[in-house]
C-alpha cells in the first residue's frame, strides 16, 4: 500500500511533465531554438539530475520539482567547476540552461514562483577576460602546408582549414556548410548560420572557392548535404576535426617552433581571421559583420590583442627625446600657475 501510494505521489509530481513540455513544447516550437543549444541544455539536465540524485540518494526517476533548490544549483555549479575541471564560461552555460527552465516553470506552475524566484537569483561568475590567443601568418601556413592534397582526406583537411581562416567561420558553421550555400560565381562569397540563427555573408577567396570546387570534384555531393564528411560520407564532428588539426600543429611545430607555445583550435582560425583584418586596417564595425559577433564590444577584444598594430602606433607617437618641443600648455607658466592655484 504504502509503495502504491508514493508512486502515486510520483505521478502527480510536475517535474516530469514540465521538463517534457520544456523541451519540446518551449525551446523547439516557441522559442525556434537551434538542435545545439537544445543539446547544450540536453546534456546540463542530464548531468544535474544525476548529480542531484546521488547527493539525495535516490534513482533520477524519482526526483521531484522541490528536489531542485537554489542549493542543489548552487552545489551543481561548484561540481561542474572545481570536480569536473569546467571552466567559468561552461560553468555559465550550465547556469543559463537551468535558470531558462525556471523562467519557463514560473509561468506555468504558479505554487512553485518562490522556489523559481530563488534559482533565477542564482548569479553568473564573472571571470577575466584573457587576450585571445591567435596565430600569426605565418604560422597558418605552416599549419596549412601539412596536410596532403593528394589524397581525398588531405584534401578535405586542408579546404576546411582554409575556409575557417578564410571566413573567420565558427567550427559547426563550417562543418554545417552545404554546397548551395556557397555562390562559386563572381563575386565568390558563402552564407553562414550563426548564434541565434543569424545569417551573414563572407567573401571568399578565389583560392579558396577552388579548393572548394575540387572537394566536389573527389567527393561530389548534392546541393543540401553537408560538404565536409569523412571517408563514410557521414557529417564530420568538431572533435574529430580537433584531432586532426592537434596532429597537423605538431608536425607544423617542426619547422615553425612559436606553434609550441600554443594551444592551437579550430576556434584559433576565427581568432587569426579578426585580427589580421585588424591589422590590414578593416573597420571594426565591418569586422563585426564579417564574424557575426553580437556586440561590438566582442570585435573590439580583437584589436586591443593585435600586438604588431599597437607597435606600429607607437612608432607613430614617437619617444620622448631632449631635443622635442614641449607643447604650448607646458611651455606657458601662467597657465600652470593658475592651475596650481585652483
């Protein structure tokens, strides 16, 4: 009897169904979200409610809506940081899918306003934004020189690499990308899905529109698949593509050794792209349109880390020498007097 009834407890739980509506209902129909982001928060639930279980010794199935304090979140978080080695921004990301579902229960579950209220008040971390770490030109390629053109695979690698550099693209955006979003024709260019869906256009090369066309060639694919695919003709993963590109960089190394000092990504074309076009002297704002970067802010980060136009600026300015003339402001007594006065 007793088993009957907290089963019976269990079904009347809101958890399970909102969860269920949360996913499919909000994110993937109202809310148009992007299958990444709906895995994204896929795979925070997961981890959470595992971790929730084992700390109230309980099977996941069994946990309820009250199980989820703003302490449980909380504890989460410092788990997803410190045990698990997370950084501060996936720390974040974690944050923002469980705090989404709270905003999401709110509305829907008007008993439970306090307990959402208190996980929504849960803060983000803040952390110190390091200057991105990039490559110089020569160093690209280096990198790009070592995969071998002759064979299909090589081929693959060394188009894909050369579009990341060429296009600034973020890593799914080039493995998302299909034949028929790319113009082969003059002006040569290629359209992009961004964060939130956003679409931009870039410019390509025509360097890079042949590597391009020859891959079709090798390995011809229709105009709604995937260009990037492995020897299976099954989509490529960003992790695969970081495999490859780990054992190209250390073979590139050889001949160029700053490439041992840096922890070389697929994200590190995007960050080569924006601050060689800062040093090529491209407007900021055209930067942002090239990146889709959201915020302007973002684009910015790139010109303050680009080393060779800060020299450049300095040579510019000059040192000061004995035998420069001060400025009108430091030459005229009185006026320092009458500051000095104030």
């Amino acid at each position: 009897m007793k088993k009957n009834t907290h089963t019976m407890r269990l079904r009347h739980d809101p958890f399970p169904a909102l969860l269920r509506s949360f996913f499919q209902e909000w994110l993937t129909e109202q809310r148009a979200a992007s299958v990444h982001t709906i895995r994204s928060y896929r795979d925070t639930w997961r981890l959470f409610l595992r971790f929730v279980a084992a700390r109230q010794r309980k099977e996941v199935a069994e946990i309820k809506l009250a199980d989820l304090t703003a302490s449980e979140v909380s504890a989460f978080l410092g788990h997803a940081e410190h045990d698990r080695k997370g950084t501060i921004g996936t720390r974040n990301c974690r944050l923002a899918a469980i705090r989404s579902f709270f905003h999401f229960v709110a509305g829907k579950e008007p008993t439970a306003i306090a307990q959402c209220t208190e996980v929504i008040a849960v803060p983000f971390k803040r952390a110190p934004i390091p200057a991105p770490c990039y490559l110089e030109p020569r160093e690209v390629e280096a990198i790009l020189a070592e995969p071998d053109r002759s064979t299909l695979e090589g081929l693959r690698d060394h188009a894909l690499l050369s579009f990341l550099y060429n296009s600034g693209a973020r890593i799914q955006e080039a493995l998302d990308l299909t034949p028929e979003a790319i113009r082969f024709e003059t002006p040569n260019c290629v359209r992009l899905y961004g964060k939130g869906r956003k679409e931009r256009i870039c410019p390509l090369w025509p360097e890079t529109i042949l590597l391009l066309k020859k891959l079709l060639e090798w390995q011809p694919r229709l105009p709604s698949e995937r260009l990037f695919v492995n020897r299976y003709g099954e989509p490529l993963g960003a992790s695969g593509v970081r495999f490859k590109l780990a054992a190209y960089v250390e073979a590139a190394a050889k001949t160029v050794p700053t490439l041992r000092s840096k922890t070389v990504t697929p994200h590190s074309f995007r960050h080569a792209t924006a601050v060689h076009l800062v040093s090529a002297g491209v407007d900021v704002t055209v930067i942002r349109s090239w990146l889709g970067h959201v915020s302007l802010d973002t684009t910015n980060h790139y010109a303050q880390a680009n080393l060779e136009t800060k020299r450049k600026a300095l040579e510019r300015v000059g040192a000061p020498g004995p035998g420069k003339k001060l400025p009108s402001w430091k030459r005229d007594a009185s006026v320092l007097a009458w500051l000095d006065s104030l």
